[in-house]
C-alpha cells in the first residue's frame, strides 16, 4: 500500500523495508533470522523465524504474525508437544489460512552441532485462518523450502533439494 519493500536480512535477525521516499529503514529487530515474509488478507504481516534472536529476548522456531501497531504474537511454534526445527517459507491464500515449510536447516549450527529435532519429519504445515490451528499438510518431502500454490488452490509445488513435489489440496 505504501508502495515499499519489505525484505530479511538473517544474519541481522531484521526485517527492514526500503522505499523510494525514505530509502532503507528497519521495520523489525529481533526477528529471529527472518527467511519468509507474506501479508495475510488483514494487512498484518507473517513471517518465518527460524532461529532465536541473537539476545535470546524474541522466541524463535516459529510463524509470527506483526500487527498494524507492530504488536508480535507467536502463530505456530510447536507441532504435537515438539517444537518446530525452523520454518523456512510460507505463504498465504486468500481464505487467511498460512502454509509453511519447517525443514531441520536451522538445527545445524556454524560451529558443526546440531540440534537435535523435536518433530518426526520435516513438515510442511497449514495454520487456520478461521482459529489459527496447526495441521500437517505433508511429513514425506525431505528438505521442503519454497512454496507455490496453483491450479485454483488444488495443487501446492514444493520445492525438496532440487527437485519439485507436488501435493494435492483437495482432501
């Protein structure tokens, strides 16, 4: 709306927006190395952080959701009593619902260690628009990352390793 770009910078753990009128800005700090974004159909803005910030105050692992006012809430942190491993992309369709990736990239570690994951699989996930409920869309692709829903939200593409998965949305 306010003809600007928002876009992550990870390793700053910011989100910052760049406009032709007020040049680069941060739009939020501590966002937990930010790797998606995406406006849901209420304007607010939803975003994928995978990691804790880096003075472990922001909660990572996690779909949080900035309101207007700037207001962080946490949508989707953990899936049956385990934390999620770091959700990567996502995005969401018109109805308000947010599909996103959660591969087990943010577990491994720069210095060689690796978290261990706290799910069965590396998921990809749905969240209600109607009461923000977490369910599986699929556990069977290997590294899920990008995400593109087509054919009239039938079929969702999601990218593995190179490769391209599909899933039918029709169930």
């Amino acid at each position: 709306k306010d003809r600007s770009l928002l876009f992550c910078e990870p390793r700053a753990h910011r989100i910052s927006r760049w406009s032709e009128r007020d040049g680069l800005t941060s739009f939020r700090e501590n966002a937990n190395s930010p790797t998606g974004l995406t406006w849901d159909p209420q304007g607010r803005l939803v975003a994928c952080e995978p990691r804790t910030s880096r003075d472990g105050d922001a909660p990572g692992r996690r779909i949080s959701r900035t309101s207007r006012d700037g207001k962080v809430e946490t949508l989707a942190s953990h899936y049956n009593g385990g934390r999620l491993s770091g959700p990567n992309d996502l995005i969401c369709l018109a109805n308000g619902d947010v599909i996103f990736t959660d591969p087990d990239g943010a577990l491994h570690h720069g210095d060689g260690s690796v978290t261990p994951q706290e799910t069965p699989f590396n998921g990809v996930y749905r969240i209600s628009g109607i009461d923000d409920s977490l369910s599986v869309v699929t556990g069977e692709i290997k590294s899920p990352n990008g995400l593109v829903m087509r054919d009239g939200l039938k079929e969702l593409l999601v990218a593995d390793r190179g490769a391209v998965r599909s899933v039918d949305m029709r169930t």
